[in-house]
C-alpha cells in the first residue's frame, strides 16, 4: 500500500509536468548592428561547416535554399523572396532529423527534391511528400546494395556524389569506400529494371570509377581493373583505410560526362579530374589542384581544411553557382568559411568568379567557434547589454583566437537592440590567463556580479582548462586580479555564474563543466572577502546528456521566477534543460521539467543567456552554438501562467526537518499532510507547523492544486 500510494503521487506529480510548458517564440526582428551596418540574418545561429542544398521550402514554384551546418547537426532555411535570401527558421521543423551530412535531389523525377543522408554508416533517404506545405516520408533507412544486399557504405566524414553519372536520367551514387582510395559507382537500374525514376535499386557497377587512385590528395591515374602502382611516401605504401573526402559530380567541360570535384580532409585545395571518357566508361585524364583557377583565372579554392563544393543558383540569375566550405566539424575555418564563386557561364559550361569569402555567413552574429551569451547592464542604464565568449577564432596556427564580443543594447526597454562596441571586449585575446603556458586561454565564458561587497559588479572568466579568472570592476572598467582564482578547477570548459544560490546575501558561484555535471562553490567567506573552498560536485543530482555521450558540456543559468529559482542548462547535444525545486533544497535533487517546448534549439554545445530584455514580464532565452552564432527566443504570453502551473514541488524549509517547517501559504489555503501510506495525519493553514512528534519518514503536502514532500529525520 505504501509503494502503491507514493506510486500514485508521484504519477500525477509527473503528468501535471509532461503536459504542461513553458512556451517561447522565434524572434529574428531585434536588430543587430556590427560596423555601423545592420545584419540581413542577426539570428541565424552562425555558419561554420556548410553544406549547401536548393529546395521549394514555400511551394510557390521558386527554389529556395537550405544550409545544414556539421557543426551540431543543424538545419538553416532560407526563402527566396524576390531574389533575396531570408532567413527562416520555421521551415526547419519540417525536416527529420539530420546528422553529418545532408545531399538533397529529386530521386523520383516529381521535381521535389528528396532527402538523402547519412544513418549508420549508410545512406536514409526521405521523400518529398509535400502537398500543401513541406513534408517528408522515410523511403528507406539504408540503400542497398542488390550486387552485395548489404547496405551501400558512405563514412560519416565524407560527402558522396549523388549524381545522374550515365544520363539515364535516375540518380546514381559515387563514394569512397572503407578499404582505399579508389571511387565506387552504384549504379541506380530503376530505369532499367522499371522504365521510371520511382526505385532506389543499387547495383555495384564498378570498384574504381575513373580509373584513378586518390591517396590523400595524391593521384594514380589509368588504374585500369583496379590495378595501380603503389604510392610511396618516405616508407608508407598507397593502402590502408580511407580517411575523408568530399565529392561533387559536375560536367565542368560541356562534354556531357561528369567530372569530379574532390576535396580532402587533410588539406585545404579542391582538385578537378576531368573525365576523358564517357557516361558510361568514365576514365580520369587530368587533375586540376588548383580549382577553378586554372580553368577560369580566378583564385582557387584555399579552406582550412577539408574543402567541399556545391553547386547551386545562390545569385537568383538562373544559373548554378559555385560554393566552397570546410567539410571538418571542429578547429577549422569558421568565420569566413563559405567562399562563393558566381558563374558567368551557363549550367554545363561554368566559368567561376570569386565574390566573398562569407556568403550568408556575414550577414549574421559569428564569432567562430562556439558562442556563450551573458546578460550584463555595463553603463547602468538600466538596458541589459550581450557579452557573448567563443572558444575561438580559427587561426592559421592552429590555435584558435578566443575573445568575448561586447554588444551594448541601444534600443528602449520595450525594444532592446544591440550594437558591437568591441569584438575584443579588454583585449582579453591577448592576456595570458593560461599561466602554465604564458599564453591567452581558450573557450572564454564571462559572467557578472559583486564578489567583495563594494557594490561594484566583478567579472569571472571560465576557460578551456576548467579554470576560472577574476577581473575586479573598479565602475568603469574591469581589471585582472587573479588568473586561476582560488585554485578552482572543474576539469574541462568552465562556464561559470556568480550568483546568490542559498539567499544568504553572499554570492556564490555555480560551474558548469565538460563532464555536463554542476559544481556548486557556496561563499563561505565575508562580502568583503569571499571564500570558495567547498565544492560540492554533481550540484542538485545533475548530468546533462549523460544517456547519449559522457561530455555533456553543462552551461547554466540559475534565474529568478515568480519569487523561485529555476535552473536552465545547454547541453552538447543543444537541448536547454530546466530545473526546479531548488529553494530549500541547495543540497538535494532538483526536479527537471520536461517543459521547454521543442522549437528552442539551436544545435549542438548550446549555452544560454535568460532575462526579461523587453520588459514584459516573461523571460526571454538568447542561445548560442557550436557555430558561434545567437539565436533569440521571446517568452510568449502564457509563460508567466506555465511556470504556475507546471511546478513539480511547492518549497520547504528545511528540508529534512527534525522540528519545524515552514510552507509558504500566503493565501491561507488548508495544508494537508499525508504519511507514506497515503493516510492523513495532519491540517493546518498555519505557514510554520511542528512536525517533532512526526515519525521518521517521508510525508507528502498537498496545498490547493500542489504537492510535495519533506522527509522527517
């Protein structure tokens, strides 16, 4: 009877909760302004590891264009509106979910593209449904080969070539397989076997397409049954696994076969083979390292690293462009990382022109490498300013450039706007905060407030190493104190906050960290000399992530809400987690809410800023991403109501309690007291109630609508 009744309780406790949420909107109408200009795309959440499709996202006849990003596995639409790109992100929810890479073209011959992409070392492809708006339906989770009937291998880190390789008019597929360097061609026999394109029937039709060797951006060509000279290297032969390449088949001579563009994850050029063959006998006769300069004098591709191409209309004059990006998903180009080429040309013979090196990228906040936001009023204006950190700016080193953006809110209370006053915010990119290596640190992490009682806000930097820096504020700026303050170390990527945790008039410091626990370091000291000696790992029972990967990259934001702490916490896999049952219990578990509804995301490493920046009562989230870019989410008109109504607990102080507890209860509602086996042993409406004469156990409170626990020690 015991277990049946907290069985029961806890039952309703959870429903209450999965039904109910806490409700934000997407908001891409704050403006952003960086150099005096106001950017097309301020919200887009960044671009570093580009793949570039076309797709009627509004089916008004009209391609439109859609980016998946490598970094955190996200999609970023983009109408076409008159000839001009805008972002949009309501299209994303359209799509199913994508990982490492993302190829769209029309299998079918509906004239919809379809989806094909990567799912267990093979290719899922999605048909395109849509009727009256965008829709997608799973046509098969694994193409197979009909020579083998095993599934066709596509290595997550490369990018096949879906592609009409013999012009029988269906979609054939060039990738490389485990075992080398040599080009598989599937061919697809729907035609063939069923006079349409409705099929996705693959058949192995040769192990070395071309007739060339690729050994890591070296060539063997006439490789005729597959037969080469080896590569030799200094002692190393041509053969071993395959380690990473990018693919795109294009007729570039106007010869009606398809040449190759090759990238290679090791290197920063694109190659052209051109195929002196036919359709159905391809036989490789040239390579070009240098791509496209050497066909039509313009610069040739130059990314760091791991180059690969697209081949879209990206300047609505009806003609295909060409575009170049980093195929790597981490330390490699990230802000200028979307070179495009327009053709001059027409679709079979391209002639390529470099434009810019940031093609939608620069249209939107990206700051490289991972974004962390803050909220801090910096000149007292009562106007919460951005201070958004990154983990770094690619850098030609190899080590990346980490710096904190200062972005001043310049709009009203109503309406916040922001505009960059420094990309550097103290010059932090040049202090060596890493004192073991005298040099700057990386993956910088601000957060605000008074940690010596004279009423001036300090700042706390965390870093890559799980460190933490304090800069003192003397009012009108922030002065570095001590690097590695009071030794604190929580392992890897620190992203700290200074705040009041226990109410207890000092501030106190909560830490996230790689290992997606929270570590809470309460302020044992004075206001005027602090003292965080204790820590208290895995804070209110917390690990982030920890069913999908054992880094879960924790980011928390503990915030005040109607009179009550909640904690909201990013994630690697970009989930924003919200805690409650904080009040009362600094030492015990917290409950989560299932409560967030599903459209704040904004890929994969979030951190999140939360505040009220419009005044209006409901808390508004800006999140940042591995891609170094901000997404902003505006609290609805029943978030207020939601958090009402979805609390797991009501709070109890203490909490356990051998003599008294106290229960908020201003409206003087009837408290009931329930023992573990559901009997009632107590009322009141009284606030502070006696339990010493209580058994020791567990008792449930029920108050109106809510209910919770205590346990009697």
């Amino acid at each position: 009877m015991k277990n049946k009744f907290l069985f029961i309780l806890l039952s309703l406790i959870f429903n209450t909760i999965s039904f109910s949420q806490i409700n934000f909107t997407r908001d891409t109408t704050v403006s952003v302004f960086e150099n005096s200009t106001q950017l097309k795309h301020a919200w887009n959440g960044g671009v570093n590891s580009a793949q570039f499709s076309e797709i009627d996202l509004d089916l008004d006849g009209t391609n439109d264009l859609i980016i998946f990003d490598r970094s955190g596995n996200r999609i970023s639409p983009y109408l076409n509106v008159n000839g001009n790109f805008v972002f949009s992100p309501e299209y994303r929810n359209s799509f199913p979910s994508i990982e490492s890479w993302l190829i769209l073209n029309d299998y079918n011959c509906d004239g919809k593209q379809d989806i094909f992409t990567y799912q267990n070392a093979g290719i899922a492809v999605y048909t395109n449904t849509s009727s009256s708006s965008l829709s997608f339906t799973l046509a098969t989770s694994s193409i197979t080969n009909t020579t083998s009937g095993q599934g066709i291998y596509v290595s997550p880190m490369d990018l096949p070539a879906i592609s009409d390789i013999d012009n029988d008019g269906d979609l054939d597929i060039l990738t490389f397989e485990i075992s080398g360097g040599f080009v598989h061609y599937f061919k697809n026999e729907s035609i063939e076997n069923h006079g349409n394109c409705d099929y996705l029937e693959y058949s192995h039709n040769n192990g070395c397409w071309g007739n060339f060797y690729e050994g890591l951006n070296t060539y063997i060509l006439d490789c005729f049954n597959c037969l080469c000279p080896p590569i030799t290297i200094g002692s190393s032969s041509r053969y071993g696994k395959h380690a990473g390449s990018t693919l795109i088949a294009m007729d570039v001579d106007g010869d009606m076969d398809k040449d190759l563009i090759l990238g290679d994850v090791s290197y920063t050029n694109l190659n052209l083979l051109i195929n002196g063959g036919t359709p159905q006998s391809a036989h490789i006769i040239m390579v070009d390292t240098a791509f496209p300069q050497n066909i039509t004098n313009t610069i040739p591709a130059d990314i760091h690293i791991f180059p690969s191409a697209f081949y879209i209309d990206a300047t609505h004059d009806g003609t295909k462009d060409l575009i170049v990006t980093t195929n790597m998903q981490n330390n490699s180009a990230n802000k200028e990382s979307c070179w495009i080429y327009e053709n001059s040309g027409t679709n079979s013979t391209p002639n390529f022109n470099f434009i810019q090196k940031d093609f939608l990228q620069g249209g939107g906040v990206d700051l490289g490498e991972n974004a962390h936001p803050t909220f801090y009023d910096e000149n007292g204006d009562g106007l919460l300013d951005l201070f958004v950190g990154n983990y770094g700016y690619h850098s030609s080193t190899g080590t990346p450039i980490s710096k904190i953006a200062f972005y001043k809110n310049t709009g009203t209370i109503q309406n916040p706007e922001f505009t960059l006053i420094s990309d550097d915010f103290l010059g932090l990119s040049t202090i060596p905060l890493n004192t073991i290596l005298n040099r700057p640190a990386l993956n910088l992490h601000p957060t605000f407030g008074d940690l010596n009682g004279d009423f001036i806000d300090d700042l706390i930097i965390g870093d890559n190493d799980g460190k933490i820096h304090l800069f003192t504020g003397d009012g009108t700026t922030f002065n570095i104190n001590t690097p590695n303050f009071d030794s604190i170390d929580v392992g890897y990527f620190a992203s700290p906050q200074i705040i009041d945790v226990n109410r207890d008039g000092l501030n106190d410091l909560i830490i996230g960290s790689k290992s997606g626990q929270i570590s809470y370091f309460e302020n044992k000291g004075t206001p005027t000399n602090p003292d965080f000696s204790v820590e208290y790992i895995k804070w209110g029972g917390i690990d982030v992530d920890s069913l999908y990967i054992s880094n879960g990259f924790s980011s928390p934001k503990l915030i005040e809400i109607n009179d009550e702490y909640h904690l909201f916490i990013g994630s690697y896999t970009g989930k924003t987690y919200l805690y409650n049952n904080i009040d009362g219990n600094i030492n015990g578990i917290f409950s989560e809410l299932n409560t967030i509804n599903n459209i704040v995301w904004e890929g994969g490493k979030n951190s999140v800023a939360v505040s009220d920046i419009n005044n209006d009562s409901l808390m508004d989230i800006i999140i940042g991403n591995q891609s170094g870019g901000l997404a902003f989410f505006k609290g609805d008109t029943t978030t207020t109501t939601q958090i009402e109504e979805i609390r797991e607990y009501f709070n109890i102080y203490p909490n356990p309690s051998s003599h008294t507890i106290y229960v908020k209860n201003k409206k003087q509602e009837k408290i009931f007291i329930y023992n573990s086996l559901g009997e009632l042993v107590f009322n009141t409406k009284e606030e502070y109630i006696n339990v010493e004469e209580f058994p020791v156990g567990i008792y449930v409170i029920k108050k109106g609508k809510e209910t919770s626990q205590f346990i009697k020690k």
